[in-house]
C-alpha cells in the first residue's frame, strides 16, 4: 500500500507556455532511482502532449544539485541482468528527452554528476549556475556510464575530452564545461533562474513547428550521411511552406511588424 506522505520525485508547475519539470528529492541529491526515472518518463511524456506546453524547462530541487548521479544504494544490489534494465530504463527516459518536439533546456543548478550529466546532455541547451559541477564519476564505482553518457558526451565535447571525464572521473568547474561545449551559458547562480525562464520565454515566442523541424533536422542529421540528413533538411523545409506560421513570420518580416506565431 502506498504512503500518500512521500513526495512526488518530481515537481510539475507551469509559467505561461513554459513547463517546469523538477526532480524532486533533494535529501538525496535528486539521485536517479527507478522510481525517478519513471516518473520523468512519465512527467515528458505530458508535456509533449499538452498543447498548451511550448518549452520544457528541467531541474532539480534544493540548493546543491541538478542530479548528483544515479541511486547508489538502489543501484548496490542490483544482479546483471537488472543492472542493464536498468541502464536501459534510463536511456528510454532520456532519449524521449533527446527526441522531444519541443525544446528541452536543462537549468543546471548544482551538481550534474554521473545520471545527472546524462540527464543534462540529453536536452537540447543547458544553463548552468557558476557554481555547478559536472562529470562522469563512475569509474570510482567499478562502474561506466550507464544512461548514454559515452555516446552523448563523445558527440557534443569530442574524444580526448570524453576519455578524460570517464577514465579519470573528475568532475569539472561550469566554466571548463562551457569550453568543451556542455553548457551554452554559465551564469551566476542567483541569475540561473530567471536567465532560464527569459530564454524559455524567447523561445516560447518562436514557432513551434520550425522549432519541431530543426530539432528533427538537427536529431535526424547527427545520425546518418550527410546527403540523408541534406535531403531531409530540404524536405522539412519544404513542410514549413504549408504552416500559417510561415506565413505570419514572412509577412511579419516584409510589414516591418513583430510576429505573432500560432503554432500552425
């Protein structure tokens, strides 16, 4: 029977178009237990079928971290086989993140450590507070990766920088991870959230449907050839030519007129 007084391991609130999806246990350091990932799973999948959710913002509770890592003590008594359930439990989770049709901005607010830098890499651009810690700690486990963080840090930072966060497992300073491209912005920590919630509002602002198709793009392109990803990109242009958006955003344009985009 379950206890109506445990928290939801993830907080939901809405700013206008803007959902803000929280982990929601700081006295663990917002560490990543089945439990979590599931509900993230769940907690993504509404946003991307709500309507009314133009951008996604993620996070986590408390001072301290973004996601300190993955649930240790979960993670302690697990056999092989439940250990790449659980693995891929959390790639599932993450690659829904990953694949969203609306932007992802992960609001970095501590520690982003092990999952926690897994959970970040997977969204589309991430503000971290000066403050925040990233890296790849688990070879001081006995442990790899787990929830794609080679393959999604060997993309976005590069080979030398990925051996070097997973074979030493030294977390990094905001400002390193800004060099090697993990972060888009650093900022100071009591700026984090409203630097956040003003880029989540521009891209509130853009259109929807273009932000669909570049993410598309952009998704499908970092996969395949370079003709593929051409030809694909050409296509989805192409797609925008049908959107009452497109028409708004160029008549805007020609009226000298800000545009005002519908989302169709």
């Amino acid at each position: 029977m379950s206890d109506s007084n445990i928290p939801s391991p993830v907080a939901i609130r809405d700013v206008d178009t803007v959902r803000v999806i929280a982990i929601n246990r700081p006295e663990k350091l917002n560490a990543l237990n089945a439990a979590t990932l599931d509900a993230l799973d769940e907690a993504f999948r509404q946003a991307i079928a709500d309507a009314g959710v133009r951008i996604i913002v993620l996070t986590g509770m408390g001072p301290k971290a973004f996601v300190a890592g993955a649930d240790i003590a979960e993670m302690n008594s697990l056999s092989p086989v439940q250990g790449r359930d659980f693995a891929l439990r959390g790639q599932r989770m993450m690659r829904r993140v990953e694949r969203s049709p609306k932007p992802v901005i992960a609001m970095v607010n501590g520690f982003a450590l092990g999952g926690g830098l897994e959970l970040a890499m997977c969204c589309h651009l991430r503000i971290a507070a000066d403050t925040a810690r990233l890296g790849q700690p688990e070879i001081n486990l006995g442990l790899i990766p787990g929830f794609g963080g080679t393959q999604r840090l060997l993309r976005l930072a590069g080979r030398a920088a990925t051996l070097e966060l997973c074979l030493l497992g030294t977390p990094i300073d905001a400002s390193r991870a800004r060099e090697l491209g993990l972060v888009n912005q650093v900022v100071p920590l009591a700026d984090l959230e409203t630097q956040t919630m003003s880029l989540a509002q521009q891209l509130a602002a853009a259109a929807p449907l273009a932000l669909r198709g570049m993410l598309d793009c952009i998704n499908i392109g970092g996969e395949c050839g370079i003709e593929e990803g051409l030809e694909y990109e050409a296509a989805q242009f192409g797609l925008m030519f049908s959107t009452q958006d497109m028409r708004e955003g160029t008549s805007a344009f020609l009226e000298r007129r800000k545009p005002d985009f519908s989302g169709a």
